[in-house]
C-alpha cells in the first residue's frame, strides 16, 4: 500500500513543472522580493489551473483499474467480490486529499524557486499573462484531463509486492507527461490551439521550452517522493478496513439470500 500513497500523490504533482538548482545573479533585495512574489503567485496559479485533485483521482483510477486486471490476488478479489476495486479507490481518495493538502505549500514554492531560478521577472509576468489567458486555461484543463497515468501505474502495480526502494522511472514520467501534453494540446479548439503555438513561437515561449529536461528530471524526483508516516499508517488501517468491511457485508448479503 506504501507504493500506491507514493505514487498516487507525486505521479499527479509531477505532471505540473517542477523545479531544480539552477540559480541566478543575485538582484537587489527589493527587486527579489518583487520577484519571489511573482513566481508564488504564477506557481498557484498553475497549480490551481491544474486540477491537482482530478489529477489523484485520475492516478487512484489507473493504478486501480491495473491492479485489478494483472495482479493475481486482486483479480481474484474482484471476481469473487465484483466492486472491491471502487471501495479500493473510495478509501485511498480522502487520504490522498489530505496529504496533497498538506504537500502544497512546499509543492506552490518549489515551483516558484523554478521559475524564480529561470525567468526575469518581466518574462515570469508574460507567463503569467498566457497562464490567463482563456488559451492558456484551456491548455491547462485540457492537459489535465488527457492524463491517464498509465506507464506510471503500470510500474506502480508491478512494485506493489518488492520489499526493496520503490521507484517510478524517467520513462514512466516521460510517457505520461508526453502522451498527456499531446492529446490536450490535440483537443483544443482551433483558436486555443493556433494562441498556444503562437505563444510557444516568442521569446519566453521558446525559453520554457528549452526547460523540458531539466523540468523533467525534477518531475521524476518528485514522483518517488515519499508520502508522511501518517499516510502510510492510515492507508495500512483504513484501506484494508474498508476492503475488510465490504467483503463481510457481501457475505451476509449472500447469506441472507440464501
């Protein structure tokens, strides 16, 4: 169950740009202040644009609907007890929620230090205005709901039972983000699409861009990150109870018909 907290949170976060060491000359203090402020306040905003929670409840999906397609022991659940895979997902939501909520204030500043680290503060407000802009919205929502996780869950269910250091792969982060980016961009209407190549095509578009593997990079860093022990302990606890729990009542279901 650790591999599933893991993986279920930071697969979701890492979709979102991530951040890395590079560092700039220092600027006047007023002047790093004024700038600090501007990527925070970019980063929510992509955060928030980026529909983190849909992104856990999409992850929770694929990791379920893996797992109880290749795993032997959870095929045998399911057959047996057909809906143990959505109790499964209901359990693991609220304790993914509550992590994410507590991961986000450290999540919003790591990736405002990236864009703190890389863009000047005029070119972080160019972002800001795309990011805005009804384009840049429906690029993120658009990318957000073309995300299946799937390379990701994938290596997640085959973790499931290895005792050793768990591990999402480059690959895997790669795969998702790619696949995700190019079906969201592919379902844009023609106006969004045509603003989003526009963009891409300016300085500052053609300067993220350059980003992508350093961004990447990160982006794995933060799918292997660990979950609190508070997680982990409510995972053990209530997933299994609730797995618990509904096997029993399907029991005396089928006994009472009987």
């Amino acid at each position: 169950m650790r591999f599933l907290a893991v993986a279920g949170l930071a697969a979701a976060l890492s979709i979102s740009t991530a951040p890395s060491a590079m560092v700039l000359a220092a600027a006047p203090v007023g002047a790093t202040e004024a700038h600090r402020a501007a990527a925070l306040d970019l980063a929510r905003l992509i955060n928030e644009s980026n529909q983190l929670e849909k992104q856990v409840d999409r992850m929770l999906a694929g990791i379920a609907a893996q797992g109880f397609s290749s795993d032997p022991n959870l095929i045998a659940l399911q057959q047996e007890y057909p809906g143990a895979d959505r109790i499964f997902v209901d359990a693991m939501r609220p304790i993914m929620m509550s992590e994410l909520a507590l991961m986000m204030p450290e999540y919003n500043q790591a990736i405002a230090d990236f864009f703190f680290d890389r863009f000047t503060q005029a070119e972080i407000g160019e972002l800001a205005v795309f990011w805005r802009s009804d384009a840049g919205q429906a690029l993120l929502r658009s990318v957000s709901s073309n995300v299946d996780f799937a390379a990701t869950a994938k290596e997640v269910v085959a973790q499931m039972e290895n005792e050793g250091p768990f591990a999402i792969s480059r690959e895997a982060v790669d795969a998702d983000k790619k696949k995700a980016v190019a079906s969201g961009v592919n379902a844009l209407v023609s106006q969004h699409r045509v603003a989003v190549m526009r963009f891409g095509l300016t300085p500052v578009g053609r300067k993220m861009a350059k980003f992508v593997e350093q961004k990447n990079e990160i982006d794995q860093k933060w799918a292997n990150r660990a979950v609190s022990p508070e997680a982990e302990a409510r995972i053990e606890r209530e997933v299994g109870g609730a797995l618990l729990a509904f096997i029993e009542e399907e029991d005396r279901k089928r006994a009472a018909a009987q």
